[in-house]
C-alpha cells in the first residue's frame, strides 16, 4: 500500500474575496509533493512560485524536460 496525506485550505480570506483553495498531497511513499490551487471568479490573472533545490531543465518553449 502506498503512503499518502493531504492537506488542504481556504485563502479565500487572504485574496480580497476571490474564492482561493490550496491543497497539499505527499505521493510515492511520501517523497513527491503535488500542490494545487483552485481559484474561482479572479477578476486579475495569477502566477505561482516556488524554491527547491531540485534540478530543472526547461526546453526552448520553457516546458520542463522530462526524462
């Protein structure tokens, strides 16, 4: 069996309104992290970001490369 958690939270009150939802799930025996936010009637667009120490390459149309 396959060890997971999840976690997840309203932001809505952080975000003026906007409806914001953040969920959190540890997959692979918990060495793989899967973050999605859900937002609902945003009247502006929205970028996310992060730091890891994680290696990235990205390929000319700035995809991440997976091998």
């Amino acid at each position: 069996e396959e060890s997971s958690a999840l976690w997840t939270v309203d932001l809505t009150g952080a975000y003026n309104g906007t409806k914001v939802t953040r969920g959190v799930r540890l997959l692979s025996g918990r060495s793989k992290v899967l973050i999605q936010d859900e937002i609902v009637n945003s009247p502006l667009g929205s970028q996310w970001r992060m730091h890891t120490n994680a290696s990235v390459d990205l390929n000319e149309d700035r995809r991440i490369v997976r091998e």
